[in-house]
C-alpha cells in the first residue's frame, strides 16, 4: 500500500512538473529585442583610399568605415593597397587605431 501512494505522488510530481515547464513559455514569454545596445553597426566603404589625417600631418591609405548609429567617419591606417594592416616586414598582426574623418548629419536625413 505504502508503495502505490509513494509511486502516485512521484507520479503527480512529474504529471506537475511537466505542465509547469509547458507553461513556463506562455506565462513568461522571453523577451524579444531587434537591437542589442552594445553592438555598432558599420559600412565598410570597399576598397582603400588615400586618407587627409585630421591634423593635416599628412596622408595615409587607409580604410573608411561609416558608424550607422551616429555617422561618425573613421579612418583605418592599412599603410599599403591591401585592405588590412599588414606589413610585410613583421610576423604578427598588426592593430589599425582609427581616427575620425568627420560626421553624417544622419537626423536630418529623417525629415
């Protein structure tokens, strides 16, 4: 006797357990989000150009990206027609530090 009454109470535990987790969706649905907030989105203009380096020291060839969330225009050094810092001289991967170009008015495209 003892045992059917701890069999149907393991048995109404698990019968519990699974309509919880069936329902758990419905009850709390997850949160759906189109945008994350630490991720930039940018256009990477094709190709390398011969980039003005903002303190008129000089001329760089280098990349132009365009951030989409501000338009910021940022210029990547690549120093070469290659469209990626790479030096032919050093083994390891080389770091392109990116300077402002200038800026987008991206609102006033809204009206």
């Amino acid at each position: 006797m003892k045992i059917d009454r701890f069999v149907q109470f393991l048995l109404f535990v698990i019968a519990v357990s699974l309509v919880a987790i069936a329902l758990h969706p419905y009850l709390f649905p997850p949160v759906a989000s189109a945008q994350s907030g630490g991720v930039h989105s940018f256009y990477v203009e094709p190709g390398t150009y011969m980039l003005r380096e903002p303190d008129a020291r000089g001329q760089v060839l280098g990349k132009v990206m365009i951030d989409l969330s501000n338009g910021d225009v940022w210029g990547f050094p690549t120093l070469t027609r290659e469209p990626y810092p790479a030096t032919g001289s050093q083994t390891t991967p080389q770091t392109s530090h990116p300077f402002l170009l200038g800026k987008f008015a991206l609102s006033e495209a809204e009206k």
